[in-house]
C-alpha cells in the first residue's frame, strides 16, 4: 500500500512544513537552537543565560521526552508557560518528517523520513508475535558496495546525526501509539542496526544513539534487545563490545575469501579470518550469541562445501546462523537460492549443532526486506511498475 504521497507532492513542499515549526533559523542570542533529543543539561542552561534551569526541571524535560513522548516544547505541561517560551527561543525538538508510509500484507510498515536537509532515509517495524523490532538507518546511502544489496548501489551521502537515529525511534512509537516508554504492552521491544549505512563508519553518532536508548530512566531498552549489524569493520568491534555491550550481528554471507571478496568487497581489507578473531573476542555467551548474517544466493555461496566449511569456521563461537532467502531487487543479476537448498543448508549446520533458522522476508510487497532500502522514491516507484519483473526474479 502506497499512501499517495507523491515525490511531486514532496517537490511543492506542499506538506513540508518542519517539524514544530522549527525553521532553524538562528535565535536572537545569534546561535542556531540546540537540538534537545542530544543536548546536555549544561548546554541548554548556558544558552538560557540568566534564566536559571534547575537539575529537576531538567529532568522533567527529559523524562517527557523519553518516558511520556511529548513531541512539542509547548506540551512540555509540567512547566510553566513562560518558561517553555524561552526554552523554544534556544532548543528544538524535531521528529523526522513521513514522505511516504507503506504498509505491507504481513504487518510491516516502512517510512520513508525526511530529514531537515531534505535528505531521506528508510525506517522499517516488523511485528512479530512475541516483540516488535524496529529496523532503523545509520548513513543516507552506503560507502559498501555490496554486490546483491539495493541500499549498495546509492552512494554515500552523509551521515546520520545521534538525532536522527533516536527520531526514528521516537516517531516509529509516535506512529505505533507506544507511549509512555514504560508500558507493560510495548509493541517497540527491539532496535536493530539493520537499515541503510554501515553503523561501524559512523560510530561515533551510532554510539550515542544507543547510549540513550538503553538510559534507564528513558527508553530503557535493554543491551539485549539492541543489536549492531555490520559488514565487518573489524578494527571497531571490539569498540562495540567495550563500550556498548549490545547484541553484535555479522554479514558473513560466504564461507570463503573468493566469494565475499566479491559480494561483500570489504573483503578485501579485512579478511573472512581477522573477521572472525574478532567476533571471537566479543563479549558473548550461549545466552548472548553472535548472529552470522548469510544470504542464500544461487549458486554463488550455497554449496554444501560451503555449509561444511562454515561449521568449521564458526568453532568455538557462540554463534547463530540467520539464513536470510535473497530478497530480488530490481536490476540484480543475482537469484534466491532454491528453497530445497536453503533447507540442505540449514540442515547440515543443524546437524553440526549450530542454529540456523531460515528467515521469512518480511515485507517484500512493499521492498522493505533486507537490503531492498534505498530512499530514492523515484526508483521506489519505477520498481511498483516493475512488479513482474521482480516476480520473475523471484521465481
Ligand atoms: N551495513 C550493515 C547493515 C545493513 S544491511 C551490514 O552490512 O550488516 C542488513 C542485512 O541485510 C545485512 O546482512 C545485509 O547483507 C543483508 N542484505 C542486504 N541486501 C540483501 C538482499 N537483497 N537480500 C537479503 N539480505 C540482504
């Protein structure tokens, strides 16, 4: 389902008012407002200058953002209205704005986000019956180049601010009407890292972004429950384990340097082996495994060989195996992998004692499985054109 914004629509800037009416525009003390979803307590005080903001005040800013989702300075109630007026003159609060909301047969929903440049990116919830998970961006575009990924075949436009990941989250709640943050009935109860961008190039934002959904006193999410996938920037996973502690995903999707040299070119600067000792050095047990991301792609890293070779490859790691069937896009030269050899696969790494669930694609009607992201809608649209196509390639 396309709900009928158009890209037209979006060029006339017909809806794009911004977000809270913040125009960015510098306030009269000559600086641009702070953005309160990343500013510190001394910060915003500082820019109130004479107007005192005491500790508890402060807090109550914050816990009507993250525990009551007040979207507006203005409904900040527990405050008087003077002072809300100042705070508005020197801070913001912002949601992405929807270009575009579909919502697939299964439930899924995918956004496509505007952000206060214009720039777009794509957010995705999938519910299941046991948790919801929201699947949420790091980059606009990707710098990886992933042979059988669509997000690969953008370029890198820039990163994505610590407040633009956490305003995926916050609208994604908005949207599902999951507020307060501590409700028994969350139907928001996992983040992963799964979107468009390569999280590990843009650490420093990726970090404090998680940092803030695990606060305690906010979102409290649990370390558990928020997982990195990365392509394997082996230098900085030990980073994540350190400093962050959450769940780690690895695109593995070949068991030998030939393949993911090719489909995952990163493998080229850091080998399918230092990968690998890294992922052994992370903080994992039977309970927190590692997840090995692997794409079933026809013929090219399906053999038997390879289920073989990835047994002995995983020795010793806690790990689990999501055998992702490839999702076609549009243009892509490679075929999913027969549904019978997906099951050998699976089988031969069950008998060895790994868990190697298959995955179901989730909303591939509206191209929101894996790797079918990519914000430019105008593509987006040509690929609903394009529906037999993609159907032949699925077949
Ligand atoms: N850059 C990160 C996260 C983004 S992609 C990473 O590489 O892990 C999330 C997952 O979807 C990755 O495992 C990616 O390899 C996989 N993926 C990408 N395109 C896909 C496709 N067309 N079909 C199935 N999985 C795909």
């Amino acid at each position: 389902m396309l709900i009928p914004h158009t890209m037209n629509d979006l060029r006339d800037g017909a809806d794009l008012m911004p977000a809270n009416g913040h125009d960015g525009q510098p306030t009269g003390h000559g600086q641009p407002p702070v953005d309160l979803l990343t500013a510190g307590w001394a910060e915003v005080q500082a820019r109130l200058g004479e107007v005192a903001l005491p500790k508890w005040r402060w807090q109550q800013v914050q816990q009507a953002i993250w525990r009551q989702g007040v979207q507006h300075i203005s409904d900040l109630t527990t405050w008087p209205k003077a002072l809300r007026a100042k705070l508005a003159e020197v801070a913001f609060l912002a949601r992405p704005q929807i270009s575009q909301q579909q919502v697939s047969q299964d439930g899924t929903i995918k956004w496509l986000l505007r952000l206060a440049d214009g720039q777009e990116v794509e957010c995705v919830f999938i519910p299941e019956s046991d948790r919801g998970t929201l699947c949420v961006s790091s980059q606009v575009g990707c710098t990886l180049n992933c042979r059988f990924c669509h997000t690969g075949t953008q370029n890198l436009v820039r990163n994505l601010t610590a407040a633009e990941i956490l305003g995926q989250v916050l609208l994604a709640k908005d949207v599902l009407g999951d507020w307060p943050a501590d409700r028994p009935d969350r139907r928001l109860t996992n983040i992963v890292f799964m979107g468009m961008g390569e999280p590990l190039y843009n650490y420093d934002q990726v970090s404090a972004a998680v940092r803030r959904l695990l606060q305690e006193d906010g979102l409290n999410f649990s370390k558990r429950r928020v997982t990195l996938s990365t392509a394997g920037v082996v230098p900085m996973i030990a980073r994540v384990g350190e400093e962050l502690g959450i769940s780690l995903a690895v695109s593995l999707h070949a068991a030998r340097d030939v393949v993911r040299d090719e489909i995952v070119p990163l493998n080229r600067k850091y080998n399918i082996a230092e990968l690998l000792a890294a992922c052994r050095a992370y903080p994992s047990d039977r309970f927190r495994r590692i997840t090995f991301e692997y794409v079933m792609l026809d013929g090219v890293n399906d053999s038997l060989e390879d289920a073989r070779r990835l047994i002995g490859l995983l020795h010793k790691i806690p790990a689990k195996i999501n055998l992702i069937p490839f999702n076609p896009w549009p243009g892509t030269n490679y075929r999913c992998s027969p549904p019978e050899r997906i099951e050998e696969f699976a089988d031969i790494l069950w008998a060895a004692g790994l868990s190697a669930p298959i995955r179901t694609p989730r909303g591939s009607d509206i191209l929101a499985a894996c790797g079918q992201l990519k914000s430019a809608s105008e593509k987006l649209r040509r690929s609903v054109t394009k529906k037999a196509e993609i159907e032949q390639v699925a077949e």
